[in-house]
C-alpha cells in the first residue's frame, strides 16, 4: 500500500485508475490479499528447556497474532496472508519445549502456526523484527516454563474470541419442499492440515478433494440434486463448521470422504470402510480412527468446547438424533450395497465411532473411508482418475438408492 501512495503522489495520472483498482479491491477478498503474500522461507528452533526459541524466515514483515491453546499445549500464531516454501522436513524437530510445529491455510487468506509444546507454558516474547543487513524479516517466539495454575490463569485472559472462526456466518434459511435436496460432500483436512500421507508421499487431503471433485460433479449431473462441498480447494475447515456447513443449506444428506492410513498392516488393510457416528465404538479399529480423524482440529490449532457443554448439548438432541441416525445407517448401507462384490470394501460391516463431524443432530451423515494411503495398490488407485470415476459412480447410485427409498414412502 505504502508503493501505492507513493505513485498517486508522484503521477496525478495514475490517480484515477488506481482509484479505480482500490475500489474494486475492497471489499476485502481474499485474491485482493494473495497478490503479495509474505513467504516463509524457513524455521529452527534455538535454546533449551529453560527458554525455547522459534524462529521463522519472513520475505518481510508482518502483522502477526500469538495465542496459547490447551489439552493438548500449543502456541498459535495467526497471520493475514503468508506463503509456506519451506524445505521438507521443517517441524519435525524437537528442542527445548517444543515437541513439533506445523503451518499451513486455515482459512482463506488465513495463514497459522501451530507449536506443540510438551507442558504449562507462557509466550514471554513475540515480536516481528525488519529485514536489515541482507537477513530476512523474523517471526520470534519465546516460550518458558510455567506451572499448570499460572498457564491456566493466562490461558483465560489471552483467548481471543473469535480465534476459531474461519469465515463468515451464513444465514439459516427455511427448505423449499420442492427444491432439489441438498447433498453436502465434505473432503477431510485440508491446509494446515494433510491427514494421512503414504509413504511415496501422497497427502489424504489432495486425494478426497480431487475425488469429491469427480463426485460433485456427477451427483449434478443427475439433475437431481444440488450439491455443496465444505472446501473447494486447500483450506482448512474444523469440523464443527463442517457440521454447521451441512445445518445451514439445509442437507439432507452429509458425507464425509477420507482416506486411512495403517502402516501396522500395510499389505493386508484396503478398501473402502462406511463409518457412522456411535456413542460407543463398534471395534477398536473404528475407535482409534475416530481418534485419529477429530485430532485434525487439534492439528490445526483450534480450541475444542469443554465437555460439559458437549454433554448438555447431547441430551437435548438426543431424540432427533435417533432418527437421523436411522437414516444414516440406511445411506451407510446403501453405499456398502453399491461397493460390495467390486473388490473395493475393507469390510461389509458398517462401523461406528464418536466422530465429531458426523454430530449434526439433523443430518443424515456418513463418513467414507475411501482406501487405505498404506496399501500399495490402494494408493494406485486412490490417484487413479479412473478409477475415482468408478468410485464416484457407485457412490452417486447408493445416493440415489438412498433417496429413492425415501421416496418410496420408507418412514425415513
Ligand atoms: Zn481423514
């Protein structure tokens, strides 16, 4: 902006069009931000247990802001609009206090930092410093021991509120009896986020946007649906606005696509897996998915509500629940229906686990494990565009198995 003043002064001429280019900036959009982004070119970490330093490489200054999280201990730091092109490897080293760090999109034009750190702590310096002498800008955090008391007590005086929010509010608004039912796909992770990788390096992340891409666009081109997706490219999203997302168009139905990862078994677990939300977990593989699946919001540095709140929220929707989980499990059988007997199911059985975006009380929803990122062949075809292709297909007919049933007058 300072550059842009400079010539309005220097060129009276310009000033028309560039008063042009400014109106059509604002109101502020994302593209408006992504023309000129900071890149962080690297980070390290420096001093011991005592006082933890973390140190990123800026192309320049900018504006940050720093918070603690706890259960689990982090530092976040928030930032308008930063490049991550950092070398591989980056945030996997340990020093000090600090166990591991990750970065990424939180929203668009949102970029994050997220610090592990392995006990109570307080953030004693944040500061952004100038470039000067041929060394970049510098994102400096230090962080020093505290106890559980005096963290907790910070903790309370330092949130800011609105640290979860990743994009407007939209309005509810009341169904049209006679519109197209709302299908809501939400591709899993994104961001900051990758979810699970494969040892070539393949991000489950990048593998369910691309096949919800493919799905989208065939459950439209039915013409009997009206299909959202929760994230169109990669961003992040936690997974309570996923499930509010679903509530706010309306869905009446949500399916939640991923894809697993069990480097215990790598040559022996594949294929697709249907998942519902249980109160109680089915098996301990779907309890340690579950798991692994709701700690993408711990991952992403956003502060989970305390239990109490869930638990209260529970019993008062509890009743519509039982219903919706009725129709869940029809649409998880639906689909299990479509896969079997094509080599493409891990097990027949539907399995359940408390997975948090599958908590609409209202929306029918699922979870799709699409493969495993772990087998060497099911990555192959995790990638495949046909193969996503036959996969979309199948998927769009237990979709419409799923509403047809309904249609047949089934009291779902
Ligand atoms: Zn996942």
């Amino acid at each position: 902006m300072r550059h842009l003043r400079a010539l309005i002064l220097v060129t009276p001429a310009w000033i028309a069009a560039l008063a042009l280019l400014l109106a059509s900036a604002t109101p502020f959009h994302p593209a408006a931000a992504e023309s000129n982004p900071a890149i962080a070119k690297d980070a390290r970490l420096a001093g011991d247990s005592e006082r933890t330093r973390f140190i990123a490489d800026l192309s320049r200054k900018v504006e940050v802001r720093t918070f603690a999280l706890g259960n689990p201990y982090r530092v976040i730091v928030d930032a308008a609009d930063v490049s991550f092109q950092m070398p591989a490897g980056v945030g996997k080293e340990q020093r000090g206090l600090i166990t591991a760090y990750r970065y990424g999109l939180f929203a668009p034009g949102k970029s994050r930092i997220v610090i592990d750190v392995s006990g109570p702590f307080l953030i004693d310096k944040a500061f952004v410093l100038e470039p000067r002498d041929n060394q970049p800008a510098r994102l400096v955090i230090d962080l020093v021991p505290t106890d559980e008391k005096t963290f907790l007590a910070k903790l309370e005086e330092s949130k800011p509120q609105d640290a979860n929010e990743t994009a407007p509010p939209l309005p509810t608004h009341a169904p049209d009896p006679n519109a197209k039912p709302v299908v809501v796909l939400d591709p899993g992770h994104g961001g900051i986020d990758p979810g699970a990788k494969s040892p070539s390096g393949v991000a489950e992340k990048e593998v369910v946007l691309a096949f919800s891409k493919i799905l989208k666009t065939k459950l439209e081109a039915t013409g009997r649906y009206e299909v959202h997706m929760t994230r169109e490219d990669d961003t992040f999203l936690p997974l309570r606005e996923r499930v509010a997302f679903a509530q706010k168009r309306g869905a009446r139905l949500f399916l939640s696509i991923h894809a697993d990862y069990f480097p215990d078994k790598p040559e022996i677990a594949r294929g697709a897996t249907v998942y519902l939300l249980s109160e109680d977990a089915s098996d301990e593989e779907a309890k340690a998915l579950a798991a692994k699946e709701n700690f993408s919001d711990v991952i992403a540095g956003v502060a989970l509500p305390n239990d109490s709140d869930e638990v209260l929220a529970n019993i008062l929707i509890d009743l519509t629940q039982r219903e919706t989980q009725n129709r869940s499990a029809v649409f998880g059988r639906s689909i299990v229906g479509e896969l079997a007997g094509k080599g493409n199911l891990h097990t027949k059985k539907l399995r359940g686990a408390g997975f948090r975006v599958l908590k609409a009380p209202d929306v029918p929803s699922v979870l799709l494990e699409l493969g495993f990122l772990s087998h060497p062949e099911d990555e192959k075809r995790l990638v495949s565009d046909p193969w996503r292709e036959r996969m979309a297909g199948s998927v769009v007919k237990a979709i419409d198995n799923y509403f047809a049933k309904k249609l047949a007058g089934n009291p779902f």
